[in-house]
C-alpha cells in the first residue's frame, strides 16, 4: 500500500516538474523571431485589388470624311402566311467593305479577321455585320420597325462623320407591301459594341461604341453608360460622342447599359433611349 502512493506521488511530482517545462515551450515557440516573421508575412499577404473600372478614349483613328451609306433597292418577298422577307441593298462610296483598317494592329482590341464592314441593326437588336452591301430580314406582316445602319472599321469603331450612317423607318402592312415611313426626328440612341465573347488580350481593351441621332451631346444630352462587372456597378455620364475602351472588366460576365439623358441625368422618354448587353470575358478557350 505504502509503496502504491509512493508510485502515484513520484507520477505526480514527475507531472508537476513536467508541465512548466512544457508550457513556456509552447508560447515560445509561438513568439519564436524566426516563425514570428514567418507569421508576420503570412498575415499581411494580401490579393492585389482589382483596379476599378475606368474609360479611357480610344487613340486617333484613320478618318474617312467622304465615306457615306445609302439605301439602295429594297424588295420584299412573301415568306408564308404571317410573315415577309425584306432585302436590303446599300450603297457604299469611298469606303472599302472587307479591308484591314489601316491601325487595326495598333489598336490592341478586338479586330474583324474580315476587315472593314456595315453594322445592320434591326429595332435596337444586336447588330449583324455585314461584308457585302445587303441583307435579308424576316418580319411579321403588320408591323412596324427601325433599320439603323453605319460604316465600321474592322475594329468595329463606327464611322461618326455625317452621310456614315442612316435610319429606314418602314413599315409591312397586312398584305404584306412595305411601305416607307418618316425618318424619325426626336433624340435616338443605338447601341453597337461592346458584343459578344472577349477572350486572351482583348479582354484589355473593350471598344464601348454606340450612335446618337436627331441630338448633341454637351449641355443639354447625354449618355449614361452603367457597366457592371464582378458584382460591381460603375456608372459614367459621357458628354462626347467619341469611342472609348473599357477598362478592368472582371473576367466572367459583365453587363453595359446605355441611357440617353437629359442635362439633369433623367432618360428621355421615347423609344430607343436605353439598351443593354451582356458580355463574356475570359483569358483564354473555351469559354464558361
């Protein structure tokens, strides 16, 4: 018996001695300068910031001051019992559809491996690029719509000098005939770019570009571009009819709004004032 509590004093005397041994030896290893540094870098690693969105113009482009677009002949053809195919013709002078813009290696964007061509854009839809001077479409009989149409260069920055661009107002009646309407007058906004994919260096430059008609941009009327990126929204009101590249968007998808304003910032009232696309952004194929 004696020798038992003999055995569990010395195990208890032996933990007693132990455990201050073993506990400084803990914290210092903790506070030790070489780990302390180790942990002191560890701490303050931060992930870079990503930079906010931001406008910037686009560098001077090659002019075409006497490049101009008409309508040629428009036809129609009945595509069955509700619905009409109408083809366009345009007429393109001093500007050549197909060629390489002469900066095109230059500008460090996104570039048409086809070269120089029309932006083709029915009621405010996404525009379709055209490299010959005609397109068919197919509407409802009984409607009415909006052709806009304007030069581009092969990097898709429209052409601003007047007779560049136009507006063909028409309408199909129940039979199926086209007639012509009034161009509009009142203040319109028409979306072009930016559209679509966006992948490797073009994601560094992304041509924001869009048309303006009947309407200055200055004091009285302006464009508010809204662009949302990373689940962040950054809005720019825009008092120049000029291109610009965005700047910083987040890879992934990202949304660009424009609203025509007045000088108070308030979208006009009326149709095309505002319209908005969704973009994808990645560094590299394929696509997610």
């Amino acid at each position: 018996m004696t020798l038992k509590i003999s055995i569990m004093n010395y195990k208890r005397l032996f933990i007693a001695l132990a455990l201050p041994a073993v506990l400084p030896l803990a914290i210092t290893a903790c506070s030790d300068a070489s780990n302390s540094t180790q942990s002191q870098n560890f701490d303050t690693v931060q992930v870079a910031e990503q930079p906010p969105v931001a406008l910037a113009e686009v560098p001077a482009s090659p002019e075409f001051p006497n490049a101009a677009l008409t309508v040629g002949e428009v036809k129609t053809e009945d595509a069955g019992r509700d619905s009409v195919k109408v083809s366009f013709n345009f007429n393109v002078v001093n500007y050549e559809l197909k060629a390489q813009t002469s900066d095109a290696g230059e500008k460090n964007c996104n570039n048409s491996k086809d070269g120089q061509h029309i932006h083709f854009i029915l009621n405010d839809a996404p525009y379709k690029a055209l490299y010959e001077p005609k397109n068919e479409v197919t509407v409802a009989k009984n409607s009415e719509h909006h052709v806009v149409a304007f030069l581009s260069r092969s990097y898709h920055q429209s052409l601003k000098n007047k007779g560049a661009g136009l507006i063909y107002h028409f309408r199909i009646d129940e039979r199926g005939e086209l007639k012509k309407l009034e161009t509009p007058t009142k203040p319109m906004l028409t979306y072009s770019r930016p559209k679509g994919d966006y992948t490797g260096k073009d994601i560094d430059n992304v041509l924001l570009d869009f048309y303006v008609w009947n309407a200055t941009l200055g004091n009285d009327y302006k464009v508010k571009a809204s662009i949302s990126t990373g689940g962040k929204d950054t809005s720019f009101m825009i008092s120049e009819w000029k291109s610009y590249f965005i700047k910083n968007l987040i890879t992934g998808q990202s949304t660009i709004k424009l609203t025509l304003t007045d000088k108070e910032g308030n979208k006009l009232l009326g149709a095309s004032t505002e319209m908005s696309r969704d973009i994808q952004l990645a560094h590299g194929e394929p696509m997610k």
